[in-house]
C-alpha cells in the first residue's frame, strides 16, 4: 500500500497564491519603509492647526473650540489614501496663494508621525491640506517639516469629513 501524499492542483495554487501575495507584501513594505502599510489607522494628535481662509489665519490648540472636532475629522480622513503624486509639489508662490486666497487646513505635531501607506510618504511633522484654490479638487495631503513641504503628495478618497467640520467652524 502507498501512503505517500498525491500532488494535487489545489495545493500547487494554494502555494502559489500564497507565494504571490507575500512577494507583493514584501516589495510593498521594502518600497514604503512601512512593514504596517495596510493598517487604515491615524490617530496623531497635533500641537497646533491653522486654518487659513482667504488671508485670515486662525490657530487652533488643544483648548480651543472645535480642535477635536478638528482633530477627529483628520484621523477619518488622513488613513483614506488612494494614490500617489510623485512629483506634485508646492512652491512659493503657490504657498503664498494658499494663504492669501485659498481656504486651507495645515496641521503641525510635536514630533515626526507616521501615516501607514503603500507608498514612501517619509516621516513628517506637518501636514497641508488644500481646500480650495490650486489641486484642492485633487484630494491631496502634503507632508513636510516645520511647514516646509516635501514633493509627492498623497491622493486621498474624501476631504469631506474634513470640510464639513471646517464649513460648521464658519470657514
């Protein structure tokens, strides 16, 4: 009687797919520096958020009005990442834009933070979020540090959770 086990195509696809699956799960970490990039979690809390509505700055802290309302409508929107712009970047001048005549959320944090992503989005202590004015129809997030933004920017699904928020501040 032969008891050795019998090849089958079930177990040939079965190895294969789980073969294929860690190969992507690999190149994926190895390409963000982020062994945890399908985590969908943010919950960063920052120092400080400005908002800047066509030339007018406000600066949100932890013991201001509608900060966690603030707060609570970035980690639903930050996690939500659905590509990548490599080479979208923000210069001076449309820096300056943003603040004369854009409404736009920029958010700071004590120390560097980490947003789980496929992608190499570095490590920053800020983050810009355009509303409205130049790539707000984009859904883009920028990171940087000290408020100097890098090239590359995440696409996100929504900045509506954001928006709603901003819109019942009176923005």
């Amino acid at each position: 009687m032969d008891n050795r086990v019998k090849p089958g195509i079930g177990k040939l696809l079965l190895v294969l797919i789980v073969f294929v699956l860690a190969v992507v799960y690999i190149f994926v970490a190895l390409g963000s520096s982020d062994p945890l990039w399908f985590w969908p979690g943010f919950n960063a809390r920052p120092d400080k958020i400005i908002i800047h509505c066509a030339g007018q700055e406000t600066i949100l802290t932890s013991t201001s009005p509608g900060y966690a309302e603030l707060t609570e409508a970035l980690c639903q929107t930050v996690p939500k990442i659905q590509g990548f712009y490599a080479s979208l970047g923000i210069s001076e001048g449309t820096m300056q834009e943003y603040k004369s005549k854009a409404l736009v959320v920029e958010v700071f944090y004590a120390r560097p933070i980490f947003i789980h992503s496929p992608f190499n989005f570095g490590r920053p202590d800020s983050l810009l979020i355009p509303l409205s004015g130049l790539h707000s129809e984009l859904n883009v997030l920028f990171g940087g540090h000290e408020g100097v933004y890098w090239a590359g920017a995440l696409r996100l699904k929504s900045t509506e959770p954001l928006r709603k928020v901003i819109e019942e501040l009176g923005y």
